[in-house]
C-alpha cells in the first residue's frame, strides 16, 4: 500500500480547511467520516424512491423493501453469520447491549447468578448492565486491566466459575486501542461451560479489519453504522439463531408482530420481533453502501495500510517531549496520551486551532481511567482516509502546544 492512497477523495468532508488550515481529522474513533458512495445512495432514497417498507403494496414501497432485506444479508456476509436471520438492525451499539440486557438478560438471568465484564468497557457495556442488576440482584465480576494495557487472562480464567452466565467483553478498546484476544475468552469460557454466553462490543474492531463471528463462535456481536462509514442512527447485533430465539420482544408495536388482538398478540420470529416501528430506512440504505465501499477497497488492504500509518504515529509520537502514551503493544489505530503541563482540553482547543480534530476526555470510559490514575487523554484515531500529513500536523500542533503552555 502507498502511503497516501486515494481514499481521502473520496470524503468530500476532508477538503476543507479547519481555522484556515488542511483538516487533519484524528477523531474517526468516535464517529467515522462519509464516503460520497454512502451519501449519494442515502439520497438517491429520498430523491426517487422513499417509502415506507414491508407493508406497501405499490412498487416503489416493494424495491425499497428489497433493497433495505438485501442490506441484512450483506451485512451477514460482511461479518460471517451464518443467516442474514441473525443480524437485527438497531439505533445504534448501545442499544444493541441494551437489547441483549432486557431480553435474554431478563430472561435468563437470576439472583446469585454473575456476569463478567473487562476494566476497559465502553459505559454503553456497564450501565445497562448495572440497571438490570438493581432489578435482578446477579453479581458482576470484573476482568482487571494490567499496567501494560492489556488485560488480565490468568484473573479471567480464575473469575470463571459455575454461577456465570455471561461473558461481555470489548473486541477493541476506543480508549486505549488494546486488542483483546477475543477467541481466548471465548474458548476459555466454552471449555469451563459450554452454556456461558459471550457478547463481543465489535464497534471499534469492525473498521479496521475483517471479522467472523461463526469462527469465533460468539453469541451475540454489536457494532454501530456511525463508525463503519455509515450514517448515524443504524446498529446491528448479531445473535447466534438458538440465542435470538430464546429473547421476548424488546419493544412492541408495529412491524414485529404476527397478530394481534385484546386477548393476546403473537410475534414475528427473530430478527423481525426486535425491530418495532418503523425502521431507519434511509440510514440502512447508508450502511449497505458503507459496507460495499468497504468490501470494493478490501479489508485486508485496509488493515495493512492503517497498520503502517500506525508504526509511523507510534514513532512520531514518541519523539515529542512530555508525552506519554496509554496504549499497549497490541494496539489498533487509536493513540490515547498526556502531555506534561497541559490539560487534555487545553490541548484539543489548541490543536483546533493548528486544524486538527482530536477527542480529549475520558471516552465513556471513567473506570478504565481510574485504573490509570487520570481524568482523561487526548485520543488521536486513525481511518482510512488518514494519511502521514495528518500525523504531521499533529505533532506541529503538540510542539506548539508546548511552546504555549511551558
């Protein structure tokens, strides 16, 4: 791969300046840019072919429908299941975890039953759990996350034991970058018990390489459109069949049921039973063009690509005095760090300023910070539009914040 291929002409975001300056968008973790293929093919839905879906007998509401099925299934194929029966759309990943903590949480979990999570979750992987434990009185365990970033397996395997029912654990950190070695955990827990369950938070992970999730022989996956190239307000959750056959109805109402009637109503069959309502037609639309876009570059050229841009930040960053980087060896696009004598809000405002966009906080991820004695960072997040220039200019902007600040 050539070290500015010619992905960043197709953002047409990317062209502008930011406070007259190139725009050096080092955010993609928190939500990725658009394609033109994915904006155009939103528009072309609302320009020549908006319906509603699943019930019009007209033709246009028919194609439509066709085409928003036709994304399910490419979806199943993008990740590896099984049946595009297996894929639910949803608002978002939050809400996928969510879904998965209502319904077969709900239904399977008991008092004196534990789930375990990791120290690095993303909040959307610990609050709705929380809630359901208020009402529920199960014990959660946490996996802790050791000085080096990575996360504790020999404490993992020891948390194990015959009251857990759940396994949730992030794919890839957004905070810290960390790959976790979800097959690991995955294989621990089938060999204690065949029965535990496993949830995989894939949304970081998605974006940077190919996945399979028969092969890994997770339960259930989540990711958000957002971050995939997509348009906001699209999920998914994966859900092995026997899971999602287990699971009630989230949330009732049109769209999801077989009949009904005041003596009772009868539902649709998974996936159909979890998407009450009308759905986000358009934004469907959007992944689908996202995910060809995706699969036209190859995600294999996509991971070597970010994976060199990658060995390049590390090496750049690391030359700024005071710096400090919180991510580990096995790390994947994401560069969370310190800068000594500077607030990391202080250092976003400032890097604005030089045209670079950076996330400074604790990235829905206060636990993890605690673990590192910290309020937060500064998070610079590659895609595939991300070039050396970038990087670049970020340094630039660190050295002025040092000059400003010191």
């Amino acid at each position: 791969m050539t070290d500015s291929p010619n992905y960043r002409a197709d953002f047409p975001v990317l062209a502008q300046t930011m406070n007259g300056k190139p725009l050096a968008f080092l955010d993609t973790a928190a939500s990725a840019q658009k394609p033109q293929s994915v904006i155009d093919a939103m528009d072309a839905v609302l320009e020549t072919g908006y319906s509603n879906i699943h019930r019009g007998l007209y033709r246009i509401s028919q194609d439509l429908t066709a085409g928003f099925e036709a994304v399910r299934a490419k979806i199943a194929r993008f990740i590896g299941a099984k049946s595009e029966k297996e894929i639910v759309f949803t608002r978002n990943a939050t809400e996928s975890i969510n879904l998965v903590a209502q319904t077969w949480g709900r239904t399977h979990l008991k008092q004196g039953d534990e789930i375990i999570l990791t120290a690095m979750e993303h909040h959307a992987n610990i609050v709705p759990w929380q809630l359901l434990q208020k009402d529920i009185g199960f014990t959660i365990r946490i996996i802790p996350v050791l000085e080096n970033g990575h996360l504790d397996y020999d404490t993992y395997e020891n948390l194990l034991n015959e009251k857990t029912k759940l396994v949730a654990c992030v794919h890839i950190s957004n905070a810290i970058g960390t790959v976790n070695f979800v097959n690991e955990i995955i294989e621990k827990a089938r060999k204690f018990n065949p029965e535990i369950k496993v949830l995989i938070d894939g949304t970081q992970a998605v974006v940077h390489g190919a996945i399979n999730v028969a092969e890994m022989d997770c339960d259930f996956y989540t990711f958000t459109g957002h971050k995939l190239y997509g348009p906001t307000g699209i999920g998914v959750l994966y859900g092995k069949t026997e899971s999602l056959e287990t699971m009630p109805p989230y949330q009732g109402g049109g769209d999801m049921i077989e009949r009904v009637s005041f003596d009772g109503t009868t539902f649709k069959e998974p996936p159909y039973r979890f998407e009450a309502g009308t759905p986000a037609i358009v934004e469907v639309i959007g992944l689908g063009a996202a995910v060809d876009y995706l699969m036209d570059i190859g995600m294999e050229n996509i991971q070597a690509y970010e994976r060199a841009l990658a060995d390049y930040a590390a090496q750049a960053l690391e030359e700024v005095k005071g710096i400090k980087l919180y991510n580990g060896s096995n790390t994947q696009s994401i560069f969370p760090f310190t800068l000594e004598g500077a607030h990391p809000s202080d250092i976003g405002m400032i890097l604005d300023q030089c045209g670079v966009a950076v996330r400074a906080g604790h990235h829905c991820c206060m636990p993890l910070m605690q673990r590192f004695g910290i309020e937060g960072t500064v998070r610079a997040s590659l895609g595939l539009y991300s070039n050396r220039q970038d990087i670049d200019q970020l340094v630039k902007g660190l050295r002025k914040v040092k000059d400003m600040l010191d």
